[in-house]
C-alpha cells in the first residue's frame, strides 16, 4: 500500500485538515470543539482513505494515533487542546 503524502492534505490558511476513524473519542469531542468555535476543518478517516493510516504513522512513531492534525504550514499535531489549534492558527 502507497502512503499519502502530507502535502496532499495541507489545508488553506484559517483551516485543518483531521485525520480521524469514526470510533475516536477524542476525534468526537475536537469535532464539537471546533464547531462551536467556527474553526474550518476537512476530516479524513484513516480507515476509509488508502494511504492515510500510513501517513498518521509517519508522523507518530509508527503509531495510528487520532485526531492527527495538519496546519497550513505543514505541520502536525496529535490530540491537540482547542488552544493550541487556534494558536498554531493564528486565531
């Protein structure tokens, strides 16, 4: 199996782009977080979307850790706080 490139999911500026499964309960509650502070974001289930699982592992020590996050500027965050999603943001 091809791994995704990160490059492939960096988002626009003011977005994130979450790499999720349906079952996570963190992902569930950063969902909400995120929704009712208005912060854009594009979900992408691991276990859905070939190539995604590996990239998660890639930036987490061989790990499929979720919510894995990626900012406009490339970088990535696992379970992050709302506050250090809006400060890597800017918001």
């Amino acid at each position: 199996m091809t791994t995704a490139s990160l490059s492939e999911y960096t988002p626009e500026a003011g977005a994130i782009t979450m790499f999720s499964t349906v079952w996570c309960g963190y992902c569930k509650r950063l969902k909400l977080m995120l929704d009712k502070t208005g912060i854009a974001y594009t979900v992408v289930d691991i276990e859905e979307t070939p190539g995604t699982e590996e990239l998660v592992k890639s930036v987490n020590g061989g790990n499929a850790v979720v919510p894995t996050l990626v900012f406009p500027d490339g970088t990535t965050a696992t379970n992050p706080s709302l506050p250090e999603v809006r400060a890597r943001l800017g918001a």
